[in-house]
C-alpha cells in the first residue's frame, strides 16, 4: 500500500501487528498524567538538560534534540517568533536539521528528547519519522498551566498510530523545564 501524498510504502502486516502490541503497552503504562512511565536514566537526564539548555534559547522555552546510539545528530529550539513560522517549533526545526544532516533513516529509531510533551504537530511528525522513543519534560497538562495547549497527549497520538510504534517516557526534569515558563 502506498501513501497518497507522500509515496512512502503503508505498513506490513507484521508492522501493524507490533505496532498494536506496542499500543496496549502505552496504554497499560501509563494515563494522560505526563507522569514519567519509568525511571529516568543518567543518559536521559544528560540529554534532556541539553534539551532544556536550548529551550532556555529559543523564542518560546521549548526545545528539543535527536540523539541515536548515544551521539546527538541534531538539536533545535523554538522559532516561531524570529522565523514568523507557527509550525518553527522545537522539535519541528530539530527533525528538519536532522533530516538536512544525516537523512530520514537516522531519524528512524532513534531518540528524540523534548522540554515539552509534543503538540498535535509535532507528535505527528515524530511519528512519521518513526522515531523509536520519545522523552518530554513537562507533560500537556503541565504547560496548559502557563500556555495555551491543543489538549491531546502524545500518548493518545500514538495509540492511534499503530503503523509507528514508540516508547513514550515523560516528566523527566518536568520542574526544571517548567521554571523557563517564570522568566
């Protein structure tokens, strides 16, 4: 099966076979909370202080960094106000700086860490990359505290997007993220 607008091949029966599996495991694992669905490793930490690091640069306090095989290819943050783009969000510039460097297959399975839960937007291009694992900071309902939010997690994106598989783990480093929104 092939996409309409993009050419790109649909999915495998076997793709959306593990791809169902991997939806029960989101499900199971965790609500809408923006809870951390498990411990966060020292290398979770390291990179998404890297995240928060350019978020605390861009425009709006978001940002965002793809890493694969422990080596970061590409890091963005926020420019919607410099660029006048309502779709220049942290993780949207990032996956076009990884997409401009290294191509759409070192996005796919790798890593990408974001100081904000992803929009609507950004979660479907993250999961058009078919990136493997997605880490946030600060969940949908956190921001929403500060921010205007379409209210929709990225975990409920994914349960809809059995063609993608993703691991999703939130809330690491969600108060340091959440102190940009004070400045």
């Amino acid at each position: 099966m092939t996409c309409d607008c993009c050419g790109a091949r649909g999915p495998s029966r076997r793709s959306v076979v593990a791809g169902l599996a991997g939806v029960g495991l989101l499900s199971a694992s965790d609500g809408v909370t923006g809870k951390a669905t498990d411990p966060s490793t020292a290398e979770d930490e390291r990179f998404m202080r890297i995240a928060i690091e350019e978020a605390s640069r861009g425009d709006y306090p978001f940002g965002a960094v793809i890493v694969r095989d422990g080596r970061i290819i590409a890091r963005g943050r926020n420019l919607g106000r410099t660029k006048d783009d309502p779709t220049a969000h942290a993780e949207m510039v990032t996956i076009r700086h990884g997409l401009a460097s290294d191509g759409s297959a070192a996005l796919r399975g790798s890593t990408i860490y974001a100081s904000g839960e992803p929009c609507a937007m950004c979660m479907g291009a993250i999961l058009w990359c078919h990136f493997g694992r997605l880490v946030f900071a600060a969940s949908i309902d956190q921001l929403a505290t500060r921010i205007d939010e379409i209210m929709i997690s990225s975990r409920e994106l994914a349960a809809k997007t059995p063609f993608a598989p993703i691991a999703i783990s939130g809330g690491v480093l969600a108060d340091e993220a959440m102190k940009l929104f004070s400045k």
